[in-house]
C-alpha cells in the first residue's frame, strides 16, 4: 500500500498525483483524534460575547461554529458548527459518498453521516461548562481514483475551543493555530 500524507494544505510525490495544495510534513498530519483529548491545547478560540462565531478556510475547506451568549441563550452553551470540503481537487478525485464521523465533549459526543463529499456537514455539541478547553475534531473518509488506480481519502479536521460567557473582550485566548486540517490519500 502506497500512501500519499496530506496536512492543512496538500502535497504529494511521484507521477500518479501532482496537487497543489502546499505541503506539510507527515508528522504534522495527526489529527486531534490520535492525541489524548485530557491534554489541554496550547492554541484554542474563546466564544464569548462579543465573539459569539468563528469562521476557518483553507485549501482543503471551510470550518465554522457558533456559541450564542447574548440575549435569551441556553445555560447548555450549544455550539453548531459545520465543515466542507472545498478543495476542488479533491472533489475531482473523489468516488462516491464519504462517511464523516466527529468526536468531541471528551468522548460524550458523537456524530456520523454519510453525504456526498463538498457537502455541508453540520451538527450541534452540547452541552458545554463555561471556561473548559474542548476539542471538536473529525474525519471523512471516501473512495478516490488517483492516475488511474483506485485509493481512500481520509480528510480531517480539529477545532480547539472554550465558551467564556462572563468575558465580554477578545475571542482569542492564545495565538496560534486552532484549526488543523489534515488529508491522506492511501492506495
């Protein structure tokens, strides 16, 4: 099995697939779902009040969530969010549906769907406790034919987050990254 390592932005070697996607090294491509979730992120995004939704794009797609804390708003702290992939390369590639599992609430939730890849994957995460580092992360998986010979995409997401109601300054509590996204093409 040949296998093709893809990070937030794509890369690949050889003759078979040539994508201009950027390049990541392999050991970058881990996804929050292969790290214990008990180890608090050194990057997150604060939902607070005057930062109530988070938007994120890159080559690969687009992830967006919501915490709304102003006016009537649920104690639960629900977050809906939603990823796409938006890489037209890899829509291109793609055979069949993809099936997107996401995990997160360390362990408690748990999402799967099987849609058409480019879809608009959405879901809701609750319930949350205020201040407490969470990570939302997720993958899809789907059949691609890569220079003629058949493969498996694996396109993946983390989202590092915490909902702060009481704080009404900036969202972000540190720099850095608070997205990841990864994809892996196995043949």
């Amino acid at each position: 099995m040949r296998m093709h390592t893809f990070g937030r932005t794509a890369a690949a070697s050889g003759t078979a697939l040539v994508m201009a996607l950027g390049s990541m090294s392999a050991a970058s491509t881990a996804t929050a779902a292969e790290r214990p979730e008990h180890a608090a992120p050194t990057h997150y995004y604060v939902f607070t009040q005057r930062h109530q939704s988070f938007v994120y794009h890159d080559s690969v797609g687009t992830f967006r969530a919501q915490v709304r804390l102003t006016g009537p708003h649920s104690r639960r702290y629900p977050m809906p969010w939603m990823f796409q992939i938006t890489s037209a390369k890899l829509r291109a590639i793609a055979r069949g549906n993809a099936v997107c599992t996401a995990t997160g609430l360390n362990g408690r939730y748990h999402d799967r769907h099987v849609i058409p890849v480019g879809y608009v994957w959405h879901s809701t995460v609750a319930p949350h406790r205020a201040r407490k580092v969470y990570t939302l992360s997720g993958t899809c998986t789907f059949a691609v034919q890569v220079g003629g010979r058949p493969g498996r995409a694996f396109v993946g997401f983390s989202f590092h987050y915490a909902v702060n109601p009481s704080s009404r300054g900036a969202g972000p509590a540190s720099s850095g990254p608070v997205v990841k996204t990864s994809v892996q093409i196995r043949r």
